[in-house]
C-alpha cells in the first residue's frame, strides 16, 4: 500500500492517517511538507516535497517535541526507519514523546527523487508545477531506468574490487565517471527542477529547521482548538542520527546552535574527512571487529560452526584467510538446483559478505561462521538459496520510492564534498595503499568511495555556512550534543566521535564496550538509560578529556554490552520493564542489522546476505 500519492504537498503540516491496515494499532499519520529546492530562491522557485511519518505519543496532548531519527547512509529512508523502529525507539526513549521519520530530499518517497537512469523527459518538461509533486512528463521512463540500472550492476560486477587485477580500477573508475556524465545530462535536461545540486546535507539541515518551525505552527493549531498542551523545547531539535546522520546530526548543530534541543549522534562520522576527497581514514578498527570474529569463535568453541578442535583465534584466522585464498584460486562453480543457471563464487563475495556481518556481529558472525564451514568442506550443493532467481528482477518497482537507486546517495555524498573530486588513477593507488594499511577492507571501501569521480553538479554554496575542516573553535549550542560510539566500529570508528565531541562545548561522549556500527548494533541497558537519561532528564555524560597528541586514548563515560555474537541476553536476571527494553533494542538492532549498506557496490550481495541468513538459520 503506498498512500503518498494521494496526499498533496503542502508548506503547513497537514497530518494524513496512514498504512492502517499495515500497522492498524500504531494509528501512524503522514505529511508531505513542502520546502523550496533552493534556498537562495525560497518564495518563486520549484519545491520539494518532504515525505514524513509521525509514531504518534501515548499522550499527544503533552506536547514534546518530536523525536527525528536518520537511519543514515547517505540515502537511507527515514520513512521505513520511523514505519520499522518507531515504536520500538518509543520504548527506548519513552511513550510520551512522538517519532518522526523523513525521507531526505532525493531520498524514497520525497520527491522529485535523484535519480539518473530514468529515461530523459522531453526538454521542455521544466515548465510544469512547481510543488515538488514530482508526477507528470517530467518522471521519464523510470521502469526502462531501473531495468538498465540493473543491467549496468550486472557488468561492472565482472571487474570484481579495484585490486581485482591489473586494470579493474581503470574500468570500475570509468563505470563511476560514466554514472556521473549520466546524472550530469539527467540534471541537464530537468533544469531548475533537478534535485542532483540540490541535495546536499546543509539543505537538509534547512529542511529540519522547517519541519521545526511547521511542528510548532500544528501545535499552536491544536492549542487554538481547544486541546490543552504542554510545550517543551518550542523551535528546538530533538534528533537521534546514526551513521551518515551524525554528519547531517552535527551539520544542524553547526549551521544552527540555538535550536539545539537534544540531539544524539550515534556511530560518528568525522566530518572533516568525510567531506574530502576519500574518506580515508573510516576503516581505522574494521579489522579489530573482525578479530573478535575470529576471537569470539575460539572462545565458544563448537557452538561456533568454523570452529575445529583445538583452534584458537589465530588458527581461525589462517583457515579463514586460506578460504579466501582458495576461492581466489579456484572460483567455485556450480548449477542453482532450482533455477537452473549458472553460478561462479569468488572471493570478492565472501570479502565484502564478511564486512557487511561486521556492522552487526551479534546478527552476523554466527550466520558467517555456518557459510565459512560451508565453504571450508566444500558443501557447494546448499548455497542454492543464497542465489536469487532474476524474477527478483523482473518484480518492476511499483512505488516512487522504490524506483530510484542509489543515485540519492551520490547526489548527496558527493555534494557535500569541498571541491569537485577529479582523481588519477596514482591518486586512486595511494588512497587505496592508505586504506589498506589501516584494513583488509581498503579496496571495498575505495570503491564505493569512487562515487564521487567526475561529479560535477554542484550549486552555489552559500557563504554563510563554512566548510568542515576549518575553523576549530569549539561550536556553543543551545543544550550540549550527545556523542555515542562503540569501542570498535568498522566504519566510523571511535577516535572520529572523540575528535567531533571536542568540536562542540561541553558536548557529551559515550563509548560503549563493544564491536559493530553504532550503539544500536548490541543490546545494552546501560546505554539505553543513558540516551533515556540524556532526552528525559537533560543529563549529559561528561565531555571526553584526551591524552596525548591523538584521539584514541583518554577518559570518557562507558557501557557495557548485555550480550556477544554466540552470547545473547537470554538468562539475563531483568523485571518487567527491562524485559521490554531488551525486547525493543533488539528490534533495533535487528532492522538496522538487515537495512542496506553502502550503495551498489554493497548491494549486489546484499540479497545474498540475506539468503546467506535464511540458509544458515
């Protein structure tokens, strides 16, 4: 059921009820708040249309500020987030505050989408409406786009990573530019309508500011109707961001301090780096997660099904890497038994399977360790189901969401860079040798960080706003950021939350005692009463006090972990109601768990992940 296109957009907050038979005890509502495309242009120029779903409170009459969550990416939908996680975040964060989640502009169902590979409209579509509706003759053939995008992922999967060989850079680095030049005439033939130049992360933080200001109005209505509210934090964000949404989470907080209310900030991305030209420095404890895989296994012994007797970390370790050796050397072969193609397995799949599972190991590492057992004694006729038939493919979106690949995440990613990205091919050698000396996952992540080569659709940037990497000055908001991060995250590790935790005044820092991308990844009661503490009672950990020259070591406010891959809460001694809490951090963990990570270069195994989890259960 998709009911967004039935509600118009509008500048006030007009709450729609919605996916009632979908969730018919949640009495969800949507919006389609409209905000200008450019803000430089506010009053006459086209519109975007922000798709919302609001998790109402037990108690709406207590008006508190809503809670807004970003599930990260960039170009993770806050819609399915909100639909997926809000009453469970509710639980977390208590009853009486609302959820909301949005799509950000590009993003699922707020339109006009990014997306490049719908068949161009015809040239004078521009002259159309302008509310951001994103129906009509400016669409394009988006059903024939999706078909060649899938089309186009099937190709350059054939080049494998950039270390693949010899000249797999070259190719993959052609792909890349080759999906700029497409998004460039894309933008080209939409003009003022395009939202490729327009997505970048400080728009975004705008919009916030007008979801904001259009909260208030709807309540000031309520008011004048008779509903009697308390108010709390009036103009004020109150914001939880994971991943991604920490760079949108400390955007907001530095384009506008005064309307910080509560904001979390949750698997810490360093905004310095990530707005320069590779992200260098993202993998610095990647391999330390992947430790604990091998450290864990040894620890449980055969509840682990890599395990052999006698092992310890070490011995998993060369049998893990002799596995990945052996599929370098002899790709494994062999026919679907129930779809009846093809299927060649190389060692590029289980290396970026094994770095997905390193998000969520409590989720992932016990499914990877029955696959590697698989592939260890050469059981190759049970990996049928990890391989998808092409009917996935042929199930033709059928939602505006859905239809729009990842070209939101480019758009949005390669936007929010300081200066067009335009690199040789020795520039790609040399981040890739700086990645892969901090981990093994260096050319996974390369990349997908060659996204960004040859993309040249940028607006003015407004001057007002100064780029990431400058000015240090500690940033004053209006109520101290909350800053959290694991000890080991494979992608945003923890010096990149001690180091943006000093970029802010009296800004709070929680490590928690675990492994995984963000805190969500793991059960933890302690760090849920923490987050509860921070929005309920205003109590913020103590800003994190560094010693020596780096961000590694120094003394900060933890948590522990309430469970461990092959070590889940079960058994825990918990009453009522943290029985409940356990119940919605693994809900969290869970959909955040299975949500998609990073872009096309990730997805083509994404559903085999998937297949890999339900083969292995």
């Amino acid at each position: 059921m998709n009911p967004w296109d039935d509600i118009t957009p509008s500048t006030k907050l007009q709450w729609t009820p919605c996916y009632e038979k979908v969730f018919p005890a949640l009495h969800i509502q949507c919006a389609r708040l409209a905000v200008p495309l450019d803000y430089s242009n506010p009053l006459s120029g086209p519109q975007v249309a922000i798709a919302m779903v609001l998790i109402p409170a037990k108690n709406m009459s207590v008006a508190k500020q809503p809670l807004l969550i970003n599930p990260g990416g960039p170009g993770g939908s806050g819609v399915l987030a909100g639909l997926s996680l809000g009453p469970a975040i509710q639980t977390i964060v208590g009853e009486d505050r609302a959820v909301i989640g949005f799509d950000p502009r590009g993003v699922g169902y707020t339109t006009p989408q990014a997306d490049c590979w719908a068949t161009p409209p015809s040239e004078g579509c521009g002259s159309g409406s302008d509310d951001g509706d994103g129906d009509g003759e400016c669409e394009g053939d988006v059903y024939k786009g999706f078909a060649h995008r899938v089309e186009w992922l099937s190709q350059n999967a054939a080049f494998g990573g950039v270390n693949s060989s010899n000249v797999a850079v070259k190719f993959l680095d052609a792909g890349e530019r080759a999906v700029n030049r497409l998004c460039t005439e894309q933008d080209r033939v939409r003009g003022g309508k395009s939202v490729l130049g327009f997505a970048a992360t400080e728009n975004v933080a705008r919009d916030m500011v007008r979801i904001v200001e259009r909260w208030d109005e709807w309540v000031d209505d309520m008011q004048r109707e008779g509903t009697e509210t308390k108010r709390e934090m009036r103009g004020k964000l109150v914001y939880w961001g994971f991943s991604y949404g920490t760079y949108l989470g400390a955007t907001f907080a530095r384009m506008f301090p005064e309307r910080v209310g509560r904001v979390m900030l949750d698997g810490v991305v360093d905004a310095d780096y990530y707005v320069s030209d590779m992200w260098d420095e993202s993998l610095a404890d990647a391999d330390r997660v992947l430790d604990a895989f091998f450290r864990g296994c040894a620890e449980v012994g055969k509840e682990c099904a890599f395990y052999r007797e006698g092992d310890d970390a070490d011995t998993i370790k060369a049998r893990y890497d002799g596995v990945l050796q052996k599929l370098d050397d002899y790709p494994i072969t062999f026919t679907h038994p129930e779809h009846f193609y093809p299927v060649v397995l190389r060692r590029e799949f289980l290396h970026q399977l094994t770095f997905m599972t390193l998000y969520s190991p409590t989720r992932g590492f016990i499914g990877l360790a029955r696959l590697l057992d698989i592939l260890a004694e050469g059981e190759y006729s049970t990996l049928g189901p990890m391989f998808a038939d092409l009917q996935i493919y042929c199930r033709l979106p059928g939602t505006k969401a859905t239809r729009a690949g990842y070209e939101a995440q480019r758009a949005i990613m390669c936007g929010d860079k300081t200066k067009p990205v335009n690199l040789t091919i020795p520039e790609i050698w040399e981040h890739f040798d700086t990645m892969t000396a901090f981990s093994r996952f260096g050319d996974i992540w390369t990349q997908l960080l060659l996204q960004c080569d040859g993309w040249d659709i940028y607006p003015p940037r407004s001057e007002s706003v100064p780029a990431w990497g400058g000015d240090k000055t500690p940033i004053e908001t209006a109520f101290p950021v909350l800053f959290l991060s694991n000890t080991f995250d494979p992608v945003t590790p923890l010096r990149a939350a001690v180091k943006m935790a000093l970029r802010f005044k009296d800004a709070g820092l929680l490590e928690q005692h675990a492994e995984g991308h963000c805190t969500i990844a793991v059960v933890s009661r302690c760090t849920a009463k923490v987050v509860r503490d921070y929005l309920i009672h205003g109590k913020v950990p103590p800003a994190p006090v560094v010693k020596g020259d780096g961000f590694t070591e120094g003394e900060w406010m933890t948590c522990e972990a309430d469970e461990r891959p092959w070590r889940g809460v079960s058994g825990m001694d918990v009453d009522e109601e943290d029985e409940k809490l356990v119940e919605a951090l693994q809900t969290v963990r869970d959909v955040m768990g299975a949500m998609p990570r990073g872009g096309p270069a990730m997805e083509e195994v994404k559903g085999v992940s998937e297949g890999v989890l339900k083969l292995l259960r």
